[in-house]
C-alpha cells in the first residue's frame, strides 16, 4: 500500500509538471506576433526589425513611430556568434512575418 502511494504522489508531480511545461510554452508562443490579418502566404507584408535589448533579441514593427518593441525574445545576444551580435546591434531586417520566424528559429537555436 505505501509503495501505490508513492507512485501516486509521483504520478501528480509530474502531471503538475507537465502541464506547466506544457504552458510555459504556451505563454512563450503566445509573445511572438501573429501574422497580421488580411495577409496569406509567406511572402506576406509586414516589415520587422530585430534589435539587441538589454541583451536580448527584440522584435520592432519597421517604420513605427514608437519605441516599444512588440516583444523581447529570451534569446540572449552573448549565446549568438560575434556576426549575428553585430548585425542585430545594427537591426536585422525581417521582409514578412514568415522570415521572422524563420530568423528567431535560426538565432533560437
């Protein structure tokens, strides 16, 4: 009886656990914008530009007046090589939502 006991326990942990992974990575995924609406395709409109923040890879909409990026990624500059620091020190242009996937993927990993 104790030993189902442990395995129960054990079992519940590591549902907890589970379902926190599972929305830690929700949440993670939820921080990337979205592919504007009315656009289909991978050649879809919407410039981005990627940017180094405080040490990490932002994510800015081109031409907006503001200087709040849409999101800060978790993907530290000091992990990247010295080429790819370098060219998001001086803003990594992304032509459509797709190419900005397709860089944080590249930097990401």
């Amino acid at each position: 009886m104790k030993s189902y006991g442990k395995h129960r326990i054990t079992g519940m942990i590591a549902s907890v656990m589970l379902l926190g992974a599972v929305s830690a990575g929700a949440l993670a995924a939820a921080r990337i914008p979205e592919e504007p609406e009315g656009t289909e395709g991978p050649d879809a409109a919407g410039s981005y530009i990627l940017r180094e923040l405080e040490g990490y890879i932002a994510v800015y909409e081109e031409g907006e007046k503001r200087r709040e990026p849409l999101l800060v990624t978790d993907i530290e500059l000091r992990n990247l090589p010295e080429a790819d620091r370098e060219e998001l020190r001086r803003g990594m242009a992304a032509e459509s939502h797709a190419e900005l996937m397709q860089l944080l993927e590249d930097l990401g990993s």
